[in-house]
C-alpha cells in the first residue's frame, strides 16, 4: 500500500545533501544535477512528486526503486532510463518524457497504477521495461528501433499501442506475452498514419499485409481477425 501523505514538504535536490530527508513529498532537482544516481531515493515512503529540469539527461540504476507514493514524474529531457529505475513504484500514474529514448530492463516494472504513456522518441525497450503494468494505451513515434524479449509481459489490460511500420523491429515472440486484451494495432510511420483503408496501390497494400501477418504472429493468442487496425 502507497503511504499517505498529509503534509506536503518541498525540497531541492542537489546531490549533495546525503540522504533525502525522510518527510519530503514534493521534490525538484537542482540545475546543477546532470544524471540521477543509483538509489538516492529508493524505498523512500512519502515522495509523490518528482520534477527534473531539461539539464537531466540520465536517471541511472534502482534510483527510485519502490517509492510506494510516488505518483508523477516529470522529466522533460531524460533521454535513458537505466535498470529498474522505476520499478515498483505501485501509485505511479503520470510520466512525462517527451525525449525519452532508452528504456533499460524492468524500468517500470510492476507500476501498477501505470495506465497510459507516450513515448514519442523512444527508440529502444529493453527486456521487461513494462512488465506486470497497468498500461491500456501505448503510444511510440517513428522513431522506435526495437521492443525486446517481455518488454510488455504481463500488461493484462493493455489494449491499444502504436507502433511504427517497420521490419525487425520485435525481437521475439513473447514481447507481448500475456497481454490478453491487446486488440488495436495502430501503424504510423513519421506523419503518415498508415491503415488497410488508406493504401489504394496493390503493392503498398501487400506489403501491409505482410507486416500484420508478422504481427499477428507475434501477438499471443490473437487471431488475425480479433485485431484492429485503426487510423490515429
């Protein structure tokens, strides 16, 4: 259970400071922090709020690993999310991460309260970044290289993700392994959403074809007519 919090302390953090005071709630990070290190708020019960500036470009390993109150990050310029970053941090629903590009193993496994994330530069999901989430809704840019082994499994309420039309780009089979409810696949690829419907040339709508067919494969038992695939 998320700790309650009843009063709201405010505090900078600088990296400096040794360890994060106990009762902080609300917590910004000073201009002259670059990267997050490994564990300097991890296990902490009361923080609800984290907001870095754009100077951050890295939060590094466990750094705020089962932070049970933890509900909104805001990390405009974080480009890496290293190692169970996240992971645990059981009230966590608003994540802001607008040039987050690399998401390492189990960042954000098991936030629980996780429903919905854009991840518009994300490039690379590593192996159960978002496992055992409560993720309905995801949304890649075109910009996505490659979902690895487990990267959703477990999301039991997933139901719609975006993704970009591109070969290779989910390594194995089991991606989604558990996802039951994963129904909708919208393609884009850059600022053209791409549907059955919208491609009137016979080779285009062939190749089409042929991407769905791979990701029919790959989507555990969902059968190529269970899934959508609409225009954004």
């Amino acid at each position: 259970m998320a700790a309650e919090v009843y009063n709201i302390r405010r505090y900078n953090y600088t990296g400096e400071d040794g360890e994060v005071p106990w009762d902080a709630t609300h917590v910004t990070v000073d201009k002259s922090v670059t990267v997050i290190p490994a564990e300097p708020f991890a296990l902490h019960p009361n923080i609800v709020e984290v907001v870095l500036h754009d100077k951050v470009k890295r939060i590094d390993t466990e750094a705020f690993q089962r932070c049970p109150s933890l509900r909104r990050v805001i990390m405009p310029d974080v480009e890496v999310v290293e190692r169970a970053a996240f992971n645990c941090c059981e009230a966590l629903t608003v994540v802001e991460c607008g040039k987050l590009k690399i998401i390492r193993e189990d960042a954000f496994g098991n936030c629980q309260s996780l429903s919905s994330i854009y991840l518009s530069s994300a490039k690379v999901i590593d192996h159960q970044a978002f496992a055992g989430t409560a993720l309905t809704n995801v949304k890649f840019g075109d910009k996505l290289e490659r979902l690895e082994e487990q990267a959703f499994v477990g999301c039991r309420s997933l139901e719609r993700i975006t993704i970009p039309f591109k070969d290779g780009m989910i390594t194995h089979s089991d991606t989604f392994y558990l996802c039951e409810n994963l129904k909708h696949v919208d393609l884009v690829e850059g600022e053209l959403h791409l549907t059955i419907a919208a491609l009137q040339l016979g080779e285009w709508r062939n190749d089409m074809y042929e991407e769905i067919d791979s990701i029919n494969q790959i989507l555990p038992d969902t059968p190529a007519r269970g899934l959508n695939y609409d225009n954004e």
